[in-house]
C-alpha cells in the first residue's frame, strides 16, 4: 500500500485467518494487505472458497470465535494446535515465534489508528456492531423469526446503551428511520411483523437498516445479494447507494457479483486461495485486468455489458480451468499457477512479491510485463 498509511480509515496489514479441520489446517486468509479511505468503497471478489467472507468476520473480531468452536471435542491435533495458539497469545508470539502455523488470526487491523486485533473483547465490543457494522450474507440464519423486525432492528441500540440513557419512544424513532432510509414501506404498520412475513429482498433491507441503526462509520456487506433474481438485486444496489449518499459510509463489499463491485466500489481486490492476486480501482481492474486470475474470473462469469464488449471483441466466454486449490495443502509458489495458461517454471517454485506495477495497482504475479495486453 502507498507510504502515507496515516490516510486510511482502515488499513489491513499481512492479516492471516486460519482455522482447524479434519483434513488440516485451511488457510483461508493468507496474507492480506489493503486499505479504506474514509467515504471509499472497497470491493473484494473472486471464486467461493477464495477466503472472501473470512475477511470479513476477521475485521469484526469473532473469526477465532466461530473458528475454534467445538475445538475441544475436536481430534488431537486441532485441540493441540488451538492450545499452542492460546499459550502463545497469552505470551504475545506469533505463528513466527513458534515456528509453526497457528489457527486464528494474525497480523494488524488498523481503525483510526488503534490495531483492533490488540484489543480486548470488552474493548473491541464497543467498535463492533457500532462503528463498524455487518450485513450477513444468509437473511433467514440471520434473523429471529419468532421476534418481530421492529424488535430485532433495535437490538444493537440496546446492546450499546452502556449508560443506560435510552428511552423507548427515541429507539422506536430511529427504527422507523433506519427501515424507512431502506425504503421498506409502510414501515409503521409491518414493523410489527415476523421476517418469514417478508420477501427475500425485504428481509436483506432490513439486515441492511440493522446494520445501519448505529449510524456506523464502516459497514461491511458480505454477499448483499445472493440467491437474489436480477430485480431484487437492482432493489438492493439502489438501496446501499441510497445509504451510502445519505450517510457517507465507508463500505467494504465483499462479493462475486461483478456488475454490484462496478456499481460501489472505488478500488477492488481480486482473490483467490486466501491471497489477493491483484488490487486497484475499479476501471482497472474490470477493464483492463493484469493478473491472469483475474482475467479468467472476469470471462469466466462476466455481466450482460461485459459479455457484449466479449462477442464485440471476437472473444470467448470459458470456465476457469481446473479446480480450487485445497487450502490445506496449497500448491508451492504461484497458487494459480496449477491453473495458469502462462505458467513457467518460475511461477511453480517461488511465491510472487505482491508489487506495485503502477501507482495504486498491486498485482501478485511472475509475469505481468510479459503477459498479452488484455481490455474489455
């Protein structure tokens, strides 16, 4: 990332999220870098699988928490591994300091210059859910439905009302708010209702006025459209612009939907097998793509103006080839190369600097200066 690290609202620094499974230890996040201006959207993208949604419970805190659960009663090997890890946090060592990779998560977070990852619960629980807030991506695990969404959007106001200086009639005001800024309708009348009375795209409206409650600073979408037709997801595009304009978020959305990282964000990173294969704005990046990942993604799985500048251009939409890397055992060096046209042996045996090839787009690749120009 540039020098001037002081200008980022949020800045991630070499983060690793790793947890336990039958089969080893699965690096879902392995060493990412970026960062968020404040009032910026940054967008994440790549194949399931890639570690996207890692990212995201890794900024709020709980990746550990979700990832070591049941560890206790998991084999020998994932109870070894999760008390080395408790041992050496206890001691303030790494993975490095062992000598020996570690689950949970590693590196920094820095929020207006504190590292969240040095925080205590106690104090991280004051940042989370309210300056820094979530959209799930599965609307109904997401919500109760037996309480009604008037209910379940004011829970988080509650939660944080540390000085007990809330009254009812001003969390019912800004419940209404927050559902009526997400265009809802007819909020005063269907607060009272369950979330199984509601359409899909009405439930992810009102995960999105939960998230907004607390007027956050940072709001973080995980897959804000999933399992949506093509006209709930322009709902909901239009109601995180809507959101985003009224309350000058900083948004980092994390999907695999190309036409929704178009639409919000400013700069993008590209992912795949827990690393960023390529980061920079947005009209690079959809446009004129470096990374050889990113090339096939695109084609692989483009939106209707792109597959029309394709045909325009003579060219063929095609799969990525090959399968997803298994985490547990990624492949040496370059973790697309398995799958790379371009491939050399270089790109076999030596993992690639992450690097800066013009200003503000980094690319993790052997070969970029030799790779075919490539515009869409």
């Amino acid at each position: 990332m540039p020098d001037n690290k002081d200008e980022y609202l949020l800045r991630v620094e070499n983060l690793r999220a790793y947890y336990t499974s039958t089969r080893g230890l699965v690096k879902a996040v392995d060493g990412i870098s970026f960062g968020i201006r404040e009032g910026e959207s940054v967008g994440i993208f790549g194949e399931s699988g890639a570690g996207k949604s890692s990212i995201a419970i890794s900024l709020l805190g709980i990746f550990e928490q979700i990832a070591s659960y049941g560890a206790d009663a998991g084999g020998e090997e994932t109870q070894r591994l999760w008390k080395l890890k408790r041992e050496a946090r206890k001691k303030g060592l790494t993975s490095k300091d062992i000598g020996e990779d570690l689950p949970g998560v590693e590196g920094q977070v820095w929020y207006k210059g504190q590292d969240l990852l040095a925080l205590d619960e106690k104090a991280f629980r004051k940042i989370r859910g309210d300056e820094i807030t979530y959209i799930p991506q599965s609307t109904r695990k997401s919500m109760n439905p037996y309480t009604n969404i008037e209910l379940q959007t004011a829970e988080a106001l509650w939660a944080h009302d540390d000085d007990d200086i809330l009254i009812e009639r001003e969390v019912l005001r800004r419940v209404l708010q927050a559902l009526d800024l997400v265009e809802l309708g007819d909020v005063d009348i269907r607060k009272s209702l369950k979330p199984g009375e509601f359409s899909m795209g009405e439930d992810q409206r009102i995960l999105i006025a939960m998230a907004l409650i607390m007027n956050p600073v940072l709001l973080i979408a995980d897959e804000p459209t999933t399992a949506l037709d093509v006209g709930v997801q322009g709902r909901i595009m239009d109601a995180i612009h809507i959101v985003k304009e009224k309350l000058k978020l900083t948004l980092l959305i994390i999907s695999n939907d190309q036409g929704l990282i178009a639409e919000t964000a400013d700069h993008v990173g590209v992912m795949s097998a827990g690393k960023f294969m390529e980061f920079g704005d947005v009209e690079t990046i959809l446009k004129r793509p470096g990374h050889p990942f990113t090339r096939a993604f695109i084609m692989s799985n483009p939106p209707m103006d792109v597959i029309r500048k394709i045909r325009e251009k003579g060219l063929k939409l095609r799969g990525i080839p090959g399968s997803t890397p298994d985490m547990t055992n990624p492949p040496s060096g370059c973790p697309y190369h398995p799958r790379c046209e371009y491939a050399k042996e270089i790109c076999k045996e030596k993992l690639p600097d992450y690097r800066e090839v013009e200003q503000g787009h980094w690319i993790l690749c052997h070969l970029y200066e030799e790779l075919p120009e490539f515009e869409l």
